[in-house]
C-alpha cells in the first residue's frame, strides 16, 4: 500500500502509461512531473523503448533524471552536468538468440521475428514483415541470418496460432532464465530481453546510484514488462485504468486512463496533499 508523506523516486512507464493515444504528451502532465521535480523527487522513465528512440523519449519525459530503456537494458543519468552518462548497457547475442527461436519455433511453430540491434538516432528494427506492427516507419525486412548475425538490445517474436500471452506462457516453460527474460508490452509481441534484464533491474541501477531504497520508490505502469518495478518498489504501485489485467491486479491504487493523464491526475492529488 502506498505510505503517508512522498516518496523519495517516482519512475513511470510511457506508451500507454504516460503518454496518450494520440502518442502526445499533455501540456498538464509536463507542468505536474515539474513540480515533482522541484519538489525534490527524482523522476525516471522506464520503458520498452530502445535507445535508438532517445529523442522521442526525451521529449515525451522531459523531467526525467534517469531514463530506463530497452526494458531494463539501457540505464541513462541524464543529471550529470557532463552530460548524459550510460550506467547499464547489456546485449543478447545473436547466438542464444538462434537457440531459444529454434526451440520455440519446435514447439508453437513458425514465428515472425524481428531484432533490436542498432542504437542510432531511429535506426530501424530488422527482421520479419508483419502488418500488425505498429511502427512500419522505423522498419526494415532483413533475413533471418542477417538479424542472427550481431549482438542486440531485445528481439520480438510472435505467431499467427497464439495469443501473445498463451505465446508467454509457453516461451517461459521452454527459456531459462539463464538464457533470457522474456515478457511483452502490449504490442502484440513476446520480447526476448538479456538474461536479468527488466525494468526493476534497471530501477535498481538508479536507485543505487541516488542511495534510495526499493521501498521509497512509486511505479506506474500498463503492461507485463511493467510486473517487475510494481514487484520491486514498495511505496506504491499505480496502474492506469487501461492497464492489463495482471498489472492491474499487482497494484496498490488504479488512476484514470492514460488519455486521461491519469499518472499526472495522481501525482498532482500526491503533491497537494
């Protein structure tokens, strides 16, 4: 349950959490993580997105202190007056990649599968076509020896005969944990993240670089990736009221929708209390 005064860390996800949508963020919700700020709180995006999407991320999360991409993969502190300083960078490699597709794709069949693999200003994801992706812009068909050939971010897997959760269910009986860390975000993908890698991993990078403890901490999320911060932060856990079931089941308190600037609505009532 969330504590009485403030917390001392507030990170919240983005697509479907913070931002809207229309994929805009409100003019209300810069002004109230602002004030957050000047009240003396650090704020931390933590989100899916790679650190090719830096930019967008930036501008959706001005405030930010810390950004938390790449599920848990890439940790920036963006508070260094030298500038932006990268505290947490893993990869899976295109080897064990190839090992847990093939022992998937035994089991559920073909899988359309792209890769993450470039950190450039929006660089493309690789891989399989499929029209259900919802950024085709950032999107470039390469074959599947090409995407197997390099180290990468995170890669995303999906077949036509499951629903990505069964599809989660059924990859996480089959990967170690060894071998990865698997979850989705909502896009209609499994994502194959490096082993140990999820937002409360990358959470705890901040949080031990700011000396702050897991219990001091307040999430907000929408989607599976976000399971691990709402198990790790204890000062409170908020889910937006579009969230997915099993998040909003992990937490303590729901806000209004994401199209509702439901994280700025609670955060304004937290800072006026």
């Amino acid at each position: 349950m969330t504590r009485p005064g403030l917390p001392k860390l507030i990170a919240t996800d983005l697509d479907g959490t913070l931002v809207r949508s229309d994929e805009t963020v409100s003019a209300y919700t810069h002004e109230v993580l602002d004030r957050v700020r000047a009240a003396g709180i650090p704020v931390v995006g933590a989100t899916g997105r790679g650190p090719r999407l830096t930019e967008l991320t930036r501008n959706d999360i001005r405030a930010a202190d810390f950004l938390v991409m790449a599920g848990g993969g890439r940790v920036v502190d963006q508070s260094d007056p030298a500038g932006p300083l990268v505290l947490r960078d893993e990869r899976l490699s295109g080897a064990v990649l190839a090992r847990i597709l093939a022992d998937l794709e035994a089991a559920v069949g073909p899988l359309t599968v792209m890769v993450e693999a470039s950190d450039e200003h929006d660089a493309p994801l690789w891989g399989d076509y499929h029209p259900s992706w919802p950024y085709q812009d950032r999107f470039e068909a390469r074959s599947r020896a090409e995407c197997l050939s390099c180290d990468m971010l995170k890669a995303f897997a999906r077949t036509a005969d499951h629903h990505v959760d069964e599809l989660l269910a059924v990859a996480r009986r089959i990967v170690p944990a060894e071998l990865a860390t698997l979850t989705q975000a909502g896009l209609g993908f499994v994502e194959i993240c490096p082993p140990g890698v999820d937002k409360s991993t990358g959470l705890t990078v901040v949080a031990e670089r700011l000396g702050v403890d897991p219990a001091e901490v307040l999430v907000f999320g929408d989607q599976p990736n976000d399971l691990p911060m709402f198990g790790w932060a204890g000062w409170g856990r908020v889910a937006v009221a579009n969230a997915h079931p099993d998040v909003r089941a992990a937490a303590d308190e729901i806000t209004l929708r994401n199209d509702d600037d439901g994280v700025a609505v609670y955060l304004d009532r937290l800072l006026s209390r």
